[in-house]
C-alpha cells in the first residue's frame, strides 16, 4: 500500500493586530504511544509578534476536540512543541491561534497534515455504537420533582385565597408576590441538584490468549448549561456517534495537564474516554462451550454471573444467579431473542449489550455475559467461551487494563 508522506500546507497570515504569526506541520518521526488514539505531530511556530506566546491551540476544522499546550515563544522568535492531535481525517487541517499569559489572542494561522493511514485514528473518536446513549436524559431527582408538584399546590390555594383580597391591584399584587416566590423556592430546590448527571460504563472482555481487555467511559447529560472540567490518569478524548456530533464539538483538552473542558448546552449529552474509575479486573476467570447439537450448548465457566446471560449468535439463555462455578446446558427450545427485555435488562445494561454487539460480536462464538450496577457506575463483563478442548479463555490477572481514572473538578457555569 501506497505511504502517504506528510504534507505542510500554504499558511495563512495572522489575523490579529495586524501581527504576523507562521507556522507549519508535521508527523512526528517517533510516535507517543501515552498520547494514543492522538497522533503525535511536530509544529514549528514563527512569533513575529511585538508580544510574548505562552500558549497554542489548534482545533481540528472539520470537528473533534481542540488541543492546548503551552508554548514560551518571545518575540520574533521561533520554536517547535511536539503534541498530540486527533487524527480523524487522512488530509486535515488545523486552526491555529496563539495567545499570551493572560489568554488574549495574538495571532492565528491554518495549518494542514497528511497523516499516514497507520496514524489514523477516525474509529476511535467516531463510532455509530456509540448511538445508544444518544437518547438519555438528565432527568430531575425524585426529590425536585416531589418540590415542584408540593409548590404547585400551595401556589394554587394561595391563589385561590388571594381572590378573597379586597381591591382588584391588590390581589393583582398578591398573585404576583406568591408567583415571584414559588419561582424563588422552585429555583433554589432545583439548585440542589448537579446541573450534569454523570455515569460512568465499563466493559471488561476476557479474550482466550490475551489478558483482561477493559474500556470505560463517562456519559455526561446536561440540566443546564454548564462548564465540565475533567482530569484522568492519561490525555482523554471525547467519542461521537457521528461526523455532525464530531463537527459540533467545542471541548479543549490539555495534555499537559491530562484535562478535558467542555460546555454543556441543557439536554446535551457528551461522551468522554476512558472513565473516572479504573477496574481491577477479576483473577481466574476462564470457562468453555461444548456444541453438542444445533442450539444446544453445554457451558462451564468460572465467573461471576449473578445477573448474567449466555449468548450465542442473536440468541440468549438466562443463567442461574451465583458466583463460582457455573455448569448449564443452553437447550435450544429455551432460547430466547436477543431484545431489549425491562424484566431482565434496565437501560444502561441494554446499552452497553448493544455497544459491545455492535463492536465486538463475532459469528459463531458464545459468551457469557454479566452486568453489574452501582451508584453512578454500571458494568458489564464478557467471557468469550473457547471450544471444548482448545485453550480456555485467558484467566484475569491483577493488572487494570483501563486508561486510568477520571475525577471531576467544577468549573463553573457557561454562561
């Protein structure tokens, strides 16, 4: 296959106070594996500005996340930074601005890549499977609810009293005075709650000759508009569902500091990779299936299944709750249609299940499937069952595969 050579584009002129800023691009020699699914690129800048540079961003022009580093350029000085940057495209262009201490703007340019198709990381940031979160909802807390109906209430019997007020500005005055206050208390009841409800999903897969594969992510959905700033354990990056959802994005990550910002408009839902939460995944577990006729599989595994379903093709068998061993015969006439089930599934396991289907189901395997839910947490575990008599899926081990955790540090409201 042909290699693509990197590409420095023509730059445009600096659009600030009429300063000049010049700049070009380049794919790194040595690739940061710390910085994956980012590309590592080389920028060189030319500060022909009468004014210090501290930092620079660059935002992808056809969507995904603006990147940010800090950069001492002096006047009319030249430098290079390497840095990460979301390779989505195979020829992409970048919005370069450069700025001071204080954050003003000095100077802007456009800068182009060829990345090399063994750099692209498109699937990585933009996956339909992600399509099931697209639908959640930041709903309100029983508790806000419960105050909004209670006032309601009281609203309407001091109403009705207020016609019994004397003079027609009066109660006028009257309704308006008890309007103003129930607002006052239904705002202050909604202020106790978070203005972004945030969720966290995992999914663990036990692969035969491989170690404990782990992947989580944080589902972000908005009350009201609101300015997230996470950190985590390595340089996080948001995923999109599709190229518009991309095309929209607004989010700065700082490598540096390993931080991710993002504005939340309300009803907004964002996604961010990996998850606040690392897990250790758990030690031992292995397991095989036996085909003894179409539709009838013999299972013995040594996982957790206390809510767990065997699968095999669009098929599913429930599975006896426990925690040891399990040995079960799947007959074929108990089968059931893999479908979203209330009796079974709640919204957040059915999503994962349809998350991992949509990338990880291969025909003519079985699995044994496992969901676990906390405060805030939800987690699936999938052991591919090997065939009898080949190598058993690999046992867990005690390293955490995950990318590292993600905890949260308010950043006020946008405005």
């Amino acid at each position: 296959m042909l290699r693509l050579l990197p590409i420095a584009l023509v730059l445009l002129p600096a659009l600030s106070r009429g300063a000049g800023l010049t700049a070009s691009l380049e794919v790194a020699e040595r690739q940061k594996a710390a910085w994956r699914p980012y590309a590592t690129a080389r920028l060189s800048v030319v500060n022909a500005t009468a004014r210090p540079v501290e930092t620079v961003v660059l935002r992808p022009a056809g969507g995904g996340p603006a990147v940010r580093m800090a950069l001492s350029l002096p006047p009319r000085q030249a430098g290079r930074l390497e840095l990460p940057l979301p390779a989505i495209w195979p020829v992409q262009s970048y919005e370069l601005t450069a700025e001071d201490a204080a954050g003003e703007v000095l100077g802007a340019a456009v800068v182009g890549i060829t990345w090399p198709e063994e750099h692209l990381a498109t699937t990585e940031f933009i996956d339909d499977a992600y399509l099931p979160w697209r639908d959640v909802r930041a709903a309100w807390p029983g508790r806000v609810r419960w105050n909004a109906a209670v006032l309601l209430g009281l609203f309407v019997v001091a109403a009705a009293a207020a016609l019994f007020v004397p003079g027609r500005w009066a109660r006028a005055g009257t309704v308006l005075v008890l309007a103003a206050g129930a607002a006052a208390l239904m705002a202050a009841s909604a202020g106790w709650s978070d203005d972004v409800l945030r969720t966290q999903y995992t999914l663990v897969r036990y692969v035969a000759g491989a170690p404990p594969r782990v992947e989580s992510f944080l589902v972000l959905a908005a009350r009201r508009s609101s300015r997230v700033s996470l950190l985590a354990g390595r340089v996080p990056y948001p995923v999109y569902p599709d190229r518009a959802s991309a095309g929209r994005d607004d989010s700065v990550v700082e490598p540096t500091d390993r931080r991710i910002t993002l504005a939340l408009r309300p009803g907004e839902v964002r996604i961010v990779r990996p998850g606040r939460r690392p897990y250790r995944p758990a030690p031992g577990v292995a397991g095989h299936v036996r085909h003894h006729s179409p539709g009838r599989l013999g299972i013995v595994a040594d996982m957790d299944h206390r809510r767990a379903l065997v699968i095999f093709e669009d098929r599913c068998w429930p599975v006896p709750a426990g925690t040891g061993r399990l040995e079960m015969l799947a007959e074929a006439d108990q089968a059931r249609p893999v479908a979203f089930n209330p009796a079974f599934f709640d919204r957040h396991a059915w999503r994962l299940l349809e998350y991992w289907r949509a990338r990880y189901l291969r025909p003519g395997r079985a699995y044994l499937v496992n969901f676990t839910a906390a405060a805030g947490s939800h987690r699936m575990e999938v052991l591919e069952l090997a065939e009898a008599g080949g190598p058993e899926s690999a046992p867990g081990t005690r390293r955490a595969h995950s990318a590292g955790g993600i905890s949260h540090r308010p950043a006020g409201r946008a405005p």
